[in-house]
C-alpha cells in the first residue's frame, strides 16, 4: 500500500486493539502518550504568530496615547470611548501573545494534549474584558446624556479628532488585517479573535469620524454622545460573538459539520479497504483538531495490514488537517452483516 507523505506538528500513533506508550526517538520529536512534537515545523508557526501578534500590541499603545491625548484635549467622549477601546484591545493583544507564546509550547507530563486550550482561554477572557468596556462606555455616554455634559470642542481641535479617527481606522485596517492572514495560516484563535477586535477598531473609528464631521457641520453635540453609545453596542456584539466560540471550543465542542464531512469523505474513498467505520469524534483545541474513530476490517485481516491501513487513513486526513491527533481502534467483522465492502465479502466463509 502506497504512503502518502505527512505534514503536520504531530506525528501520530495509530494503535490496534493494544496500547504501546511511545518514548523518545529522535532529537527533534519529544513525545509523550500518543503525540510527538515536531519542534522544527511548530517553531516557525509559533514564530510568525508571536511576531504577528508583538505588532499587535506596538499599534495599540501607539493608538491608546494618541486617542486618549486628542480626546481629552477635544473634549470628546467618542474618542475618549475609542482610546478606552483600544486600550482593552491592548490587554487583550498582551493577553493573546502570552498564550500564543504557552499554546506553542510541547506536550508535556502534566498536559499530555498540549496546551492549545490556553488560547482558546484567553479569548475567552478577551471577550469578557471587552463586554466591561462596553458596558463602561454606555454608562458615561448616558450619564452625559441625562446630564448634559457635553464639553465638546468644536472648533480646530475636531479637525484633529477627526484626523486621530481616520489614522486609527487606517493603521487597525492594516495591523488586523496581518493579524487575519496569519491566523487563517496557522489556525491560531487567539489571533483570529484579536483581528477582529482591530476590525471592530476600524468600523467604529470611521463611525466617530461621520459623527464628528456631522457635529462640525450640523453643531449638534449630542451626536458624540450617541455615535459612543453606538461605539458601545458594536463592541458588545463582537464580546458575543467571541464569547460563543471560545466557549464551544472549551466544552470540547465537535468540529464544523464541513469539516466533519470530509473527514467522512476521506474515510469513504478508500471504502473498498475496510467493512465500515464508526463512532467519530471530534474536538478542537486551539489549533489542534483531535479525531477518533472505530475502523471495522475483515476478521482475518492482521495486526500489520491493520496498521498499515490504519496508517494511511491517518496520512490522508492529516494532508488537510496537518494537526490532527488521529487515533483509530479497529474492530473485527464479524460477518453477519450485509453492509460490508468488497473487501469485507471477499473475507466472508464461503456458504
């Protein structure tokens, strides 16, 4: 049977009715359990997601000191709501590089599975920390609100809150965008969850830049007011949003029905190798994709053919998931069944 080279952080081991402890074979692997780390290809993953990930966190204080300079000098919530914005996205960005930074470290005694769960942990927390600034900028744009406190100026220095929306709308499209590209390559949470934080950045700063140019031109103060508040229900929904998936991935949520499937259609190309398949399971952790399955062969069929198809199985999913943990427990025919494959019927005893 032909192999098909793998691709991936893990080399898996795929195991037959008993179970081998793996150990140390090479100075590249550190293996522990069922998985072995492969250090040369997870390094230059955790490189370019740490790297990503330090822009990330540059751009924002650059972002909060200039928001936070200019709104306090224009007098405008909007802004100030904006700097406040930025600076939980600074936390969350710290947040998201030190778990990038523990999520890309090898599997261990203590955590045998690794540790992608600590990414889906701090989005997580990112999504709670954005929920409280949220609802911080809709206390004081209502309390301004009933008040009337407004203390906008609206004269030459809007035209600097206005520039101070723009470069903040022009830098967050630039740096999410980065931090976007890198996420989908490395299938990294916490990154994915910090561009759109920064994408959020972007809708809103355009929004309190119209809201500001509309005060200049209409005299309408109360606008700052409202375009914050407005500032506050985007975040919020992007909190949700976040809040849904690292909590699904937590709770060991199964992969996406899309992913599932070809999962499925993989397993079926090679339908005519084995009687059937069942049981699959499937989780996510981090970047890691855990999978498990029954696979039913011919009751005849040895350990080593067992292996060897079990072996290529493993081969083709992981040249699309490349870090899937794959573990496959085969079965025996038992031959009463009419829903074998042909090479199930091949095996059968002949009546």
């Amino acid at each position: 049977m032909s192999k098909h080279p793998v691709q991936g952080s893990y080399r898996k081991i795929i195991h037959s009715e008993v179970f081998f402890p793996c150990q140390r074979n090479s100075d590249t692997d550190t293996m522990f359990g069922f998985f072995s780390y492969k250090k040369a290809v997870t390094g230059q993953s955790a490189g370019a997601k740490q790297q990503t990930a330090r822009l990330s966190v540059i751009s924002n204080i650059s972002l909060v000191v200039m928001k936070l300079a200019v709104g306090s000098a224009v007098g405008s919530l909007a802004i100030i709501s904006e700097a406040l914005h930025s600076g939980i996205d600074l936390l969350a960005a710290l947040i998201a590089y030190l778990s990038i930074k523990k999520a890309s470290e090898p599997p261990d005694e203590i955590h045998r599975f690794g540790h992608g769960k600590f990414e889906d942990i701090s989005g997580f927390f990112e999504a709670l920390l954005i929920f409280a600034a949220a609802v911080l900028i809709m206390y004081e744009a209502v309390m301004k609100l009933i008040h009337g406190e407004t203390g906008l100026d609206t004269g030459t220095l809007l035209y600097v809150g206005i520039a101070v929306m723009g470069v903040s709308a022009v830098v967050n499209f630039y740096v999410s965008g980065r931090l976007m590209n890198v996420a989908k390559a490395t299938e990294s949470i916490a990154l994915e969850s910090d561009a759109w934080h920064l994408r959020t950045d972007v809708y809103t700063s355009l929004g309190i830049m119209a809201g500001l140019v509309l005060i200049k031109l209409t005299g309408i103060v109360i606008l700052d007011q409202l375009f914050a508040f407005g500032v506050a229900v985007v975040i919020m929904h992007a909190a949700y949003e976040l809040t849904v998936r690292s909590f699904g991935t937590l709770t060991d949520r199964r992969l996406s029905d899309k992913e599932e499937d070809r999962i499925k259609q993989i397993l079926c190309d090679h339908a005519t190798d084995y009687a059937n398949f069942h049981a699959l399971r499937t989780r996510r952790s981090g970047a890691d994709r855990f999978i498990d399955l029954h696979l039913v062969v011919a009751k005849d069929t040895t350990v080593q053919e067992a292996h060897d198809l079990s072996d290529h199985l493993e081969s083709d999913i992981l040249l699309e998931f490349p870090r899937a943990s794959i573990s496959i427990h085969v079965e025996p025919c038992s031959g009463d069944c009419n829903d074998c494959s042909s090479l199930c019927r091949e095996h059968k005893p002949a009546v």
